[in-house]
C-alpha cells in the first residue's frame, strides 16, 4: 500500500489575507478540531496583484496534514468528521482531501488505477547548504533556496529561472493551475507555534493534470502502426489484438520525447550524483539515487496483448487500447518525468531522496476503505 496522509485546506476570507495574526489565529482554531497530531503545515502562499515574485508573499490560508499510517478505516473516518464540523470567522473554505505517496516509476497497481484526471503535488526538502563549508556560501544557499523553488518546482513556469522550457509544449499542455506552498515540519511543535512567515523546510507545488488528449492521441495516431482493429468479418469465440508499441511514433505525446528520455538526461544524472557526493559522501544512497534514475530513465515499451478477458470485441477496439494499454503506460511515464524532474532540477537545494510525489483524491468513505485494504 502506498503511503497515506489526510490533507485539510483551510483558505482565509479576503480581509484575512494580508493580517500576519492571521494564520496563528487559524491554526490554533484548527488545533482545536481534532486531538490527532499535525505532521506538516503548509501555507497557501500567494502574491497580490501588483507585487513583484517572492518567496514569501501573504499567507491565503494553511494546510494541515496529517499521517494516516497506522489508521484504521474507521480512525481516518471519525479524523474527517471532526474536519468537516470546523468553522471559523476567518475561514472561507475548509476542505479534506486524500494524499497518496506514489512512486515516481510506478507499480502495476498503482499504474492500473491512475487517473485521467485529477490534481498531483511535487514536494521537495531544502538542503539548507549541505554540501557547502565556508559559512558565507551556507547562508546564501539558505537565503537563495525558496526564492529558487517557488521559481523552479513549477513545470509550467517558462520564465527567467523557471523550469518549463525542460518540457515539450505538448507536455506542458497536460497540466495547469498551480499553487505554491512552503512546507514546515511540526517536528513536536503544535502548529499554532510555527511561524510560516519565517524559513520553511521545503516547497511544494499542488497541480492539476489531465491526460486524455495525450492518450487519445496516441492510441487515434498509432492506429495502423502499433495496432490494427479486428476484422468484422471474422468470427472468434478467442479475438487477439496485438498493441506493439516498441518503435516511437512521430507525435510529442509520445514518451520518447519526455524529459527523462531526452539525450541530455545522463549528464543530469551524473551532476546529481556528483551534487550527493559533495553533500554526503555516502556511496548507499548514492547508488539508491543511482538505480531509482536507471529504473526511471528504463523505458517499458513492451508488446500488450488484448482478448476476450479485457472485454475485446469488433468495434471497441479504440477505448480498449487507449484504456488498457495507452493511458496506464503515459500515467508511468508521466509520473517518471516529474520523478525525474525532482531528482536532477536542483540538487544543491533540493535535498535527494525526499521528494515525493503525492496524487490527491476526492475525500469518500468508500476510498478509505479500498486504499486502506489495499
């Protein structure tokens, strides 16, 4: 089963925004919610009109998750009700929703599920100066390290210090409405008693993703290459249909052009193996961040073959292919390139091996129950 945290969103009324006794107000009202403890506080860091990009910004509301690990169903439901009765003067919305730690090359479970549509967070950690000894370069690593996230964690940010130009348009096009966050660790501390105007530990993105044009593309263009309908005219009890994707096609949405599979990415992977050295010097975890790349950068462009047990008939072929082959292979390799994204973007702010990648889901009963059986 994939790690699981509950995630509660609580943005603040317009004239709460830019009041710095704000926040404090609201995280100690939502302390007093639920006795569960807070792993992370977050705040919806957001910049008014007319003010120039920074790390700081205002404050928009916080973000409070919670580790569910250890939880039973019926604990995580009864954490939910007690969110869902919260109210405040200072609050314009209060929302739960379910994080899945996933990871960046996914398993067949997980590959099998992901959807077409939905919203993904890239979480990284600071390295606060790891890697540097002269005290004068550690405190500008620190003083640089937000500024250089909010910048660079954005995949769609095209901009001076942005990221965005690391991907295709085509790429791009299948996310959209970011949001940034600061990331604090409680760490034992009540999150009323951290200060989230002060030096956060990491950053996070929370995007929305949508799929369907990249694998309705793929499976309408490879028609005639990768797969043929069947014929009507043939009578089977046992139809077979061949997906054979191993040769790229000439489309942007196919995942030979990804990030990741670009010419220039072992040069990225031996600058962050290279970065660990420097920091650490520990040879395990650079041969883990080693083989997690390998595993990454390891395309699976392995024939699939469709029959009667996939529900295969004459005149279905196309949804069949796309559902079954094309969407669960682009949600790999999709999840891969951002994976990719976090362990060679910024290796000297960003620290290697604890960046996540955290899919949300709609807050249901019946989700609790399927995630946590898992």
């Amino acid at each position: 089963m994939n790690p699981l945290s509950l995630v509660w969103d609580v943005l603040f009324v317009e004239s709460a925004i830019t009041d710095t006794k704000s926040a404090k107000i609201v995280a100690a009202a939502m302390e007093e919610a639920t006795n569960t403890p807070v792993k992370t506080v977050m705040n919806w860091n957001t910049v008014l009109k007319g003010q120039k990009t920074s790390g700081a910004g205002f404050t928009s509301g916080l973000r409070f998750v919670f580790d569910l690990g250890g939880m039973s169903s019926s604990e995580v439901k009864a954490l939910h009700g007690e969110i869902a009765a919260f109210s405040h003067a200072l609050s314009a919305l209060s929302k739960a929703s379910i994080a899945e730690s996933i990871p960046f090359k996914l398993d067949r479970r997980t590959r099998t599920r992901f959807p077409s549509v939905g919203r993904v967070m890239l979480q990284v950690k600071f390295t606060h100066g790891l890697g540097y000894n002269e005290s004068k370069k550690i405190a500008n690593a620190i003083n640089s390290q937000t500024k250089e996230t909010k910048d660079g964690l954005n995949p769609l940010e095209i901009g001076r210090g942005g990221s965005g130009g690391r991907f295709s348009d085509e790429f791009r096009g299948m996310m959209s409405d970011p949001y940034w966050f600061r990331v604090f660790p409680c760490a034992g501390e009540r999150p009323s008693e951290i200060n989230v105007r002060g030096g956060a530990d990491g950053g996070l993105y929370d995007l929305a993703f949508d799929l369907r044009k990249a694998t309705r593309s793929l499976t309408e263009r490879s028609e005639g290459t990768w797969w043929d309908p069947l014929d009507p005219d043939e009578l089977t009890l046992t139809p077979r249909l061949m997906v054979d994707y191993g040769d790229p096609i000439d489309s942007q949405y196919d995942p030979s052009n990804f990030h990741h599979h670009d010419k220039k990415a072992q040069k990225l992977i031996d600058k962050a193996i290279d970065v660990e050295r420097e920091q650490t010097g520990d040879e395990s975890v650079v041969d883990e961040i080693t083989y997690t790349l390998d595993r990454i950068v390891r395309g699976r462009r392995s024939p699939r073959q469709l029959t009667e047990q996939h529900g295969l008939v004459s005149g279905i072929e196309t949804s069949l292919v796309e559902n079954e082959v094309i969407h669960p292979w682009v949600a790999e390799e999709f999840v891969a390139c951002l994976g990719f994204f976090l362990m060679t973007r910024k290796p000297k702010y960003w620290r290697n091996g604890s960046s996540s990648i955290l899919l949300l889901h709609e807050f249901s009963e019946d989700l609790i129950e399927s995630l946590i059986e898992v």
